[in-house]
C-alpha cells in the first residue's frame, strides 16, 4: 500500500473525523458524571458548566448505600443472564434446525421469527402481563427474563440460522461417517467453531434486556425483581426529582457495561461477521 | 484463553440458571427473602382464613407514613396482614392499569382524584358507599369539591385523603425592591409589577409549558378565571373558541412575547420553575404547596412568602386535585372487608392529617392549627375559590390537543385566534369520531 | 397425521422448545391484540366492532400528522444512520489506520447506554437557556442566538433524530465492519490491476457484497425507529410536530383504550412490515438477477 501525500492526509482527515465522533459519543457521558458530583444548588445554575464549583461524592454515597439500585443492579444482572442463555439456547437450537434441515414451512417459520422481532411493546404489555399473572410470575426475575425472550430470541434465531449456514455441512457429515452422535457433533465441532458468534448475539441480547423498560414496568412491583432502568425512577417523586442522585445511579449503571464491551468487543466484531452474511 | 472464559461464564450463567427456576416459580421469587417470605406464608396461611390480607399500591412519597399505618394497623388487626407495593411519579398510572384490569388485582390502590372517573366508568372499581358505612366511614366529612371528583353516576369511587390547588410563591426581597409589600391581587397588577422589574432585566415569572400536564392545568386556570369551561355540559362540544379560552390563552402568550414570563417557559415543568425561583431567576411562582419542603431544603437563605393567585379583577381561581385510596373490583373477594376496614383508617381525620402533604380532605382534620402556618394559610384561602381539574371521560385524549397549540401559540407559530380555533375543530372532531 | 420425513424428524428437537415458547410468548399476545383491535369494550367483554376501531383511527385528528412525523422520523433515523455508520466502518477498516479497536469501542457506547437515560441526558443538553449545547455553540461564535432545539417545530424532531442516530448509527458501524472484514481481499487486488478506482471499487465490489450484512442493518435499524416511543415522549413529550404512531398507540393505552391502542398497534406492524416488504423485494430482486 502506497503511502503518499494523499494518504496522509487522508488518514488525517479521518482521525480528526473519528475523534470528533468520539467526543460526541462520550459528550453525554461526560455531562453524567459532572452532573453526578455536583451538589443539588449547583445543577440547574446558568450559564451550564463541566467542571463542578463544589464537587461532591454525596449522590453517589446515596445511591449506593441508601437506594435500591445495588439490588436492580444486582436483578438486571440476572435477568439478563438469563434471558440471553435462554434466547442462545432456544433461538440457537431452532436457528440450527432452520438452516440444516429440509421441512415444511422452514422458509415460513424463520421469515415468522424476523417479524416478530417488529412486534411494538406498548401493547404487548397487558396481554404478558395476563399471561404471567395467571402462572404466578408476576414480580419475579424469572418471570421478567421469560418475557424479555420477546425481544432477544427473534434475531437470535435468524443470526444463528445464518451462521450454521455458513458452517459447511461436510464437516457434520464426516464426523458422522466416523460414527459421532448428534450431541457429540454438536458439542465437539460445532459450539466451538460459533463461539465468536455466540458472543455476538449474546451481547445484543443482553444489553437489550439491561436497558428494556416497558416489559419490566408491569412485570416489577417490588425490589425483589425489580431492574435497574425502573430502579432509575426512585428518585423522582410527585414533588422533586433528586437529579444529582439520577445521574449518579445512571453513571453506576452505564460504566460497568461499557467496560465489559471493551473488554471483548473484539469477538462481537468477529462473531456479528460470521452470522450476519449468509441471510 | 478468552474462549475459557467464555465457557466459563456459560456454566456460571447455567447455574444461576437452576437456582432461579427453582425457586422463581413461586410468586416470592427472590432467593434471599425466601426464607422470610416462607414465614410470612405460613403465618398468613392462618390468618388468612379469618381476617385477609390487603395489598395496598402507595407513591414512594408516601413511603414513610403508609408503612407507619401499616405497623400501626396490624397492630389493631393482628388477623390482618397489610402488603405494600410502592408505585412512582412516572409510572403508577400504567402500573395500576394493568394490574386492576384482570384478577388478583390489589385490594387498595393510591391515584389521583381526577384518575377516579375513567376507572370507574370502565367498571374497574369498587362502589364504597355502603362497604365504607359499614367499615365506618362519615362519609359527610370529606370535603364536598373533593368527593365530587371521585363520585361517578351517584356512587363514591375513591375516599379522598389530599386536596390542593396552586398558589403564589414570592421573593419577598425582589418585591421589596421594586416596592411591594404583599403581592398584587389582580392580574393587571401583577402585569404592572412585572413591567417594572422587566426594565431592570428582571424576569416576572414562568410557565412550566415544557410538560403536557403542568402546562394544561395552568391554560385550564387561566379559562375558569376567566368564567370559561373547556367542553359543555354533556362533553359533546368543545367550548375553547369562546371569549375566556381566547383571553386565557392571549394571557399566556402575550406574558411570554413581552417577556414578564421567562423565554425559557416551553422547556420548564414545575420542576424547573421551582429551581428558577429558588435561584432568584424569576421573582414568583405560581404552583402547590408542596413545593415549600424541597425549597426550604435547597434554598434554605431564599426569604419567599405566599399569597392567592392573581385574577381578573380580584382572586383567580385555581385548579384542585388530590390522592385517594380506590378498592379495585378484581381484587379477591375475602380480602374486601379488610380493605375497606384499612380505607377506613386512612381516611380518618388524623391519619389524613399524617399522610398528606399539603392539605387533608377532611373538614374536620383541615381546621387543625397545623394547616393554619402563615406559609399555609393563602393556599387554603385559594382552595375557596377552586374548580376541580377536568375528569372528562376523553380528558387524557384531549389534553395532548390542547398541549400542542398551546405550544404553537406561544412559539409565535400561529396567532391565539387560529391556536383556539384550531383546538377547538381537532377537540370536536375528537368527540364526535 | 401426516407423514414426516426423514429430515423432518431430526428437526424436531431442536425446533421444538424456541416454538413453544414463541407460541406462548408471541403468538398468544399477538392474538391478544388483534382480537381486542376488532372487538368493543375490552373490558367488560364487548361484542365484535368489525372495522370500527381502525376507522376511528383514521378520524383521529392526530393521525395524519403523526403519519407524517413516522414517516420523516424513520426516514431520517434509517437513512442517516446507514450513511453515518457505514462510513465510520469504512474509514476505519482502511489498512491506515491504528488504533481500530478503540475507536470502534469508544463509539459503540451510544449504543449501549439505557434509553431513559440518553433521553433525559440529551433532553438537558438540548435545553435553549440553560443547555450545555446551545452554551457551546455560542462560546465558539457558532451561533449568536440560542436554538430552540426541542421547542420549535422547525429544530425538534431534528433534534430527536440526531439522538437516534447518535445511538443507532454505531451499531450499523459494528455490522458492516463484520462485512467488511470478509471481504476477499484478490478481488480488490485484481480490480486495482484493471485500474479501477476508490469509488469504483466501493460501488461495484463493496457494496454489492455487502448486500446481506445491510439488509439486517438498515431492517433493525428501520423496526427501532417504528416501535421507539420513549425517548421521544421524554424528550418532547410529542409536541412540536414530533408525535409518532408509536406515541399515539402510547396515548390510546393511558386512556384504557384498549381495543384503539391494540388498533394502532396493529397499523404500526403493517407499516413496519410494508417497509420490510419493500426492502426485502429490492434485496431479493437484484439476488435473482445475480
């Protein structure tokens, strides 16, 4: 690859381009956490400012040791382990079997599970909610995971679909020529070869059971399941909203994830390319 | 390496997974309070057969005193036990929705006044005339203004323990400046004051037109001050391009473009126009009583005093509304004797006195000194000349209507005459569809 | 009891959970909804309406303008996202450039943050007097008077858009990198030997072959946008021009009405699936004359 003017500059251009891009994504962030150390008199003060004239620790003392985020944390945690492992393992198996095996309605089914992803939430909610009620899942974390697999197994079924399509089927094939069962295939060949994938569908579901709200609205009444995004309203009474301890708690919740993502955004790259391709 | 992990958060999530289908099915749920949830369960496995359990939906701002009736209760009624679910600000009202729409609904919910009607009309809550009486309810007590807003087709839907309206919060300093010892009591004094403190820069007020509830109620104000309605007596037609709506709506806008209401009015809910004034912003507010705790706390050195809102030629009339506690119809049916005997015990005088924050719906509780403060006292003056906020049956679909031209007013979109006009086709054609 | 192949028998087991629970949890409410669109009182158990209630939609004098909202909105939302994202994952991808694993994190995190709180966050910076945006606009000598971001129907539902591209357009971003990234390379090489140049290479080999990866992007993109309500209702509550179907479908349920709320819902699939439809057409048209 050449180097040349053009390319330098071009590479310059761009890095300014990204970085710009950079300070617009972290430009809310940021204004979180400045908000967060400042004391109450201080957040609605004119002209707006970053740096905080009197920071303080208090809100973040607050929802720490006075609130009921550590416990939503600890529920959103759950909930979304949950209803990722489900939606792996219920949209993965039925993403297996659309892709490897000839039946009626495949084309149907799967062309079924896309479209259920398009299903608007608002509505959803009164009939999961007379679902649940009638099996006693009402307020528990199980319950709310069962629930979120409306938004995380659709695409987890597609995706996966795709990429068991582009796994050869020679490869099955020939370990059963060599006498493997299903299972063994399955779990010799077959789970290590997607484990990027896994991790891709998996991230996407979880993040979007972390940050779901209309499910867990009427599926919560308690702390005992109650997650982080419904926890976040605890401050903000018919009288004042606290916003000092808001953005302290949306600090707290938003941090943990983002380090996660970084930590293995290199295998969601990978898998998201495996998956995606073969529609 | 990183796929070890990777595996290893798999049998992780595996087990966890165990653990909680194990002990998710029940309506308990969470692993560490089964242990107490099993006591409770036991223990109320006995009581149950005699007295009932009462679940009771309460606003996180009432935390504090619902649990002290809850101890309190129990305590009288040791074969009842008492359940608190608290609800908040944002989400109650959709909250409450679902779960009083199918069995195993609460037995006690905590809403609005104005939230009542609709319920009642789509036969979501109990008739508390007779179970009430029975409970022991002096139904007579209640504040008449307050009991009409829950009482739907000549039955009580709600007991109401909060009744309130706005008032006029002002900086007594800022006043002084300009000359005033006590606030104006018309409006066009009050414009007077404002054009004087506007030479100086000095914002009058503002208008929390930034959310679709706080804005409508303040353009409702406006038209009752003005002897005006929003829909005629039948709810078939609207009535918004009379004279009042029209001088109730030029009142907002001309504040605004003459700027003795802050510019910043379309973005501010009640919220913000508390901080404006605290900070000095704006030299008065009109809004609840509420709002005195939270600017003691923050403002402590702001030197504020209240008065009756400004109107037409004399006091203007403000909007009320309140809390009240509703038996919803689905709830079980052993449980509604305990319900409506814990409704009972909130509504009593004294324990109205405790839980609200403002002002109780009792006429006896709202005689006590407490309620007297000088603080206090222009509120209840107001409550005099107060009309109850709209509880039409399509209120909730014609207040966004409203909203939205009275944003296009005040944005200088279009003139007031078109605004009302506007409001008063799409308000019709709403009606009749 | 029809008769199984072979196939059909092996597929069983692993068809079989994901459509119970696809039954109980899609299927069933799906009914739900449909039933409640054509029928009376939800509550006290009404009668068949027939068409009543998508009628009444239409009378609704918020429908046509909230039609137009969606379609500006998701217009906007779909299109810029897909540009914006792509040319990030494009820029990004080029052999250049150091650091690519950075950059990509750094910006995926719009993605990532929970929806109540990006909405209220940008809600404050948007705000005209005491908004961090307008403050620094003006402090650089951008603009001389504040911009009425979320309260002039010119500047909102701009504003409400760049928030759902600011979020959206990092995850095409993600996607189209993955696309990118399988890409054979003796393609380009062959091309760049006939002497073709950039954006001769980007139209006739990237693009085409990342046909696929963009079908998916611009779909969840498309069905986000749709069924989005909240930042929106946070940020301008649906004034200004900026009420989508979504608000509306939000509006009818507060109201208890159900049987309208299960209408609007119900329009609000068909829309998506229209849109869906039409792309999915154009995908597998050019697919077929391949």
């Amino acid at each position: 690859m050449k180097r040349n003017t053009k390319t330098i500059i071009l590479d310059i251009l761009t890095y300014i381009f990204l970085a710009t891009v950079v300070v617009l994504v972290l430009m809310p962030l940021l204004w979180i956490i400045s908000t967060s150390l400042k004391p109450a008199i201080e957040i609605f003060q004119k002209p707006p400012h970053w740096i905080p004239h009197n920071p303080t620790v208090s809100n973040y003392v607050g929802v720490i040791t006075a609130s009921e985020i550590p416990r939503a944390f600890l529920n959103s945690f759950l909930v979304g382990a949950l209803a990722t492992f489900l939606a792996l393992a219920l949209g993965g198996s039925a993403g297996y079997a659309f892709a490897r095996f000839k039946f009626r309605g495949n084309k149907f089914l799967s062309l079924f599970m896309l479209i259920s992803q398009m299903l608007p939430l608002t509505v959803l909610m009164i009939p999961m909610y007379y679902m649940e009620n009638k099996m006693s899942l009402v307020d528990t974390r199980f319950g709310l995971a069962l629930a979120h697999l409306v938004i995380c197994m659709p695409l987890v079924t597609w995706m996966s679909r795709g990429y068991f399509k582009g796994i050869p089927k020679e490869i099955e094939e020939s370990a059963m020529v060599d006498g493997a069962t299903q299972m063994q295939i399955i779990g010799r060949i077959i789970l290590p070869l997607i484990k990027p994938s896994i991790a891709a569908t998996g991230i996407y579901a979880f993040v979007s059971s972390w940050n779901e709200f209309a499910l867990a609205n009427v599926l919560t009444r308690s702390i005992q399941s109650r997650t982080v995004p419904i926890a976040l309203n605890e401050f903000s009474t018919f009288f004042k909203v606290d916003w000092g301890q808001t953005m302290a708690a949306a600090a707290i919740i938003t941090v943990p994830i983002i380090v996660v993502f970084l930590l293995i955004q290199k295998q969601f790259v990978a898998g998201l390319s495996a998956g995606a391709v073969k529609g | 390496m990183k796929y070890r992990s990777k595996l290893l958060s798999v049998v992780l999530a595996s087990a966890m997974v165990m653990g909680l289908a194990a002990c998710g099915s029940s309506s308990a749920g969470s692993s560490s309070g089964a242990a107490d949830s099993a006591e409770a369960k036991t223990e109320t496995a006995a009581d149950e057969a005699k007295g009932g359990e009462v679940e009771w939906w309460t606003p996180n701002w009432d935390q504090e005193v619902s649990e002290q009736f809850k101890a309190e209760f129990e305590e009288a009624n040791p074969d009842i036990k008492v359940n608190l679910v608290i609800t908040d600000w944002d989400t109650y009202k959709s909250k409450i929705t679902t779960a009083i729409s199918t069995d195993g609904a609460p037995e006690l919910v905590t809403i609005l006044l104005t939230d009542v009607k609709p319920f009642a009309k789509k036969g979501l809550l109990d008739p508390m005339q007779e179970r009430g009486k029975a409970a022991g309810i002096d139904f007579d007590d209640f504040i008449e203004a307050a009991l009409d807003i829950t009482s739907y087709d000549g039955e009580v839907y709600g007991l109401p323990f909060r009744y309130d309206g706005s008032g006029v919060y002002y900086n007594v300093d800022l006043l002084k400046e300009y000359g005033y010892d006590t606030f104006p009591e018309t409006w066009e004094e009050m414009t007077a004051m404002c054009d004087k403190m506007l030479e100086n820069g000095q914002t009058g007020f503002a208008w929390p037109l930034g959310n679709q509830t706080n804005a409508v109620t303040r353009l409702v104000q406006q038209i009752y001050t003005y002897g005006g309605q929003i829909l005629n007596e039948d709810e078939t037609e609207a009535m918004l391009n009379n004279d009042a709506a029209k001088k109730a709506l030029t009142a907002i806008v001309s504040s605004v473009e003459s700027g003795y209401a802050s510019e910043s009015s379309l973005e501010y809910d009640n919220n913000a126009t508390r901080e404006a004034f605290g900070a000095g912003e704006i030299a008065f507010n009109i809004t609840g009583p509420f709002d005195s705790a939270t600017l003691d706390e923050v403002y402590p050195d702001l030197n504020y005093a209240t008065a009756t809102i400004p109107g037409n030629g004399g006091m203007g009339v403000t909007t009320a509304n309140g809390w009240c506690v509703s038996v919803p119809k689905n709830c079980p049916e052993e449980n509604k004797e305990a319900a409506y005997k814990f409704a009972a015990f909130i509504a009593q005088p004294e324990n109205q006195a405790r839980i609200t924050a403002t002002f109780p719906a009792s006429k006896t509780s709202i005689q006590d000194e407490k309620f007297a403060t000088d603080i206090l006292k222009p509120f209840a003056d107001q409550l005099t000349n107060s009309k109850p906020e709209p509880a039409y049956e399509r209120w909730a679909e014609i207040e966004p209507i409203i909203y939205q031209y009275i944003q296009s007013a005040v944005s200088g979109d279009m003139s007031v005459d078109e605004a009302c006009e506007g409001m008063n086709k799409d308000v019709n054609t709403l009606l009749n569809s | 009891m029809m008769k199984l192949t072979k196939d059909e028998k092996r597929a069983i087991p692993f068809l079989l959970p994901g459509l119970i629970v696809t039954a109980i949890l899609i299927v069933y409410p799906l009914f739900y909804i449909v039933t409640m669109s054509f029928s009376d009182n939800s509550f006290g158990g009404g009668g068949f309406a027939g068409i009543k209630n998508y009628v009444s939609l239409f009378h609704n004098p918020q429908f046509p303008k909230a039609i137009r909202s969606t379609l500006w909105w998701t217009f906007g939302t779909v299109v810029l996202s897909y540009a914006i994202g792509t040319l990030l994952a494009l820029l990004i991808n080029r052999k250049s450039i150091k650091l690519k694993g950075f950059w990509r994190g750094m910006i995926f995190i719009a993605w990532i943050i929970p929806g109540v709180v990006k909405a209220t966050t940008w809600k404050w910076m948007f705000q005209t007097d005491g908004g961090i945006i307008n403050y620094m606009l003006q402090s650089l000598g951008v603009i001389s008077k504040n911009i009425p971001w979320l309260t002039s129907s010119k500047f909102a539902l701009l504003s409400v858009i760049i928030v759902q591209v600011w979020s959206c357009a990092p995850y095409v971003m993600l996607m189209m990198t993955a696309g990118l990234q399988q890409l054979p390379a003796d393609l380009y090489e062959s091309a760049e030997l006939d002497g073709a140049t950039w954006y001769e290479k980007l139209l006739h080999i990237t693009f085409p072959l990342l046909k696929d990866i963009s079908f998916i992007c611009i779909l969840m993109v498309l069905v986000w946008a749709i069924n989005e309500f909240s930042l929106i209702f946070i940020m301008t509550q649906g004034g200004h021009d900026t009420t989508t179907l979504a608000m509306l479908v939000y509006n009818q349920f507060k109201v208890l009405n159900i049987n309208l709320a299960s209408a609007s819902a119900i329009m609000q699939l068909l829309i998506t699936m229209i849109f869906a439809g039409i792309y999915v057409r154009c995908v597998v048209k050019e697919d077929e004359e391949e």
